[in-house]
C-alpha cells in the first residue's frame, strides 16, 4: 500500500456527526438514505449498511463523516459525504466508527 502525504492527509476533513434517520430506499437492498446531523448543518448520505443494521439501530448513533467527500447521485439522491466503517476482510462484519465518548457534534477528527 502507498504511503499518504501529510498534506493529502490534511485535506480530508473528517467530523463528527450523529444519524437523526435511516430510510429504505426503493430497490435498494443494500442501501439506506441517512440524514445525519453534523451540528452546524445537517445532511443526506446513502451508505450500504442495510446488511448490517436495522434502521432503528442506526437511529441517534454517533458515527464519523467524510463531509468534503466529492457529491454523488445514488440511486437518484444526492450523497454528501461517506460515513466511516471497520469492515472485515470478507465483508461480514461492518462496525460504524464512533467517538469512544460524548463530543460536540462537528468536531473534527485529527
């Protein structure tokens, strides 16, 4: 695996946020739409986590955000950034990644 830059690093911002709701989408069996709230703003994503975790699990579950991830249209929704998540070598397991206590929604990681 290639080495990152520090500055390649520094251009990620990563903060933390908490999901308000979870939604079927359409068709979509693999596929939630997520509105997340980051603290000064909140926003839509669609992340695949539907093998993993019901939508009242998801519900008020801390979570990261990659909030200047380029914009993509899935499944006709605008996702706006990409949630993080431990996943295993054979995709069985998927574990949102969280703060380990309570912290300003928006905070950002570093």
């Amino acid at each position: 695996m290639e080495n990152v830059k520090f500055d390649d690093w520094q251009n990620l911002d990563l903060r933390t946020g908490k999901i308000l709701e979870a939604e079927d989408i359409e068709g979509a069996d693999k596929l939630y739409k997520l509105e997340i709230d980051l603290g000064n703003e909140k926003r839509t994503l669609v992340a695949g986590l539907k093998p993993y975790y019901k939508k009242e699990e998801l519900k008020e579950k801390s979570c990261i955000v990659f909030t200047n991830l380029e914009p993509r249209k899935i499944r006709g929704i605008e996702s706006k950034g990409m949630i993080l998540a431990a996943v295993s070598e054979d995709e069985s397991k998927v574990n949102l990644l969280q703060p380990d206590k309570d912290i300003k929604l928006g905070s950002k990681i570093r």
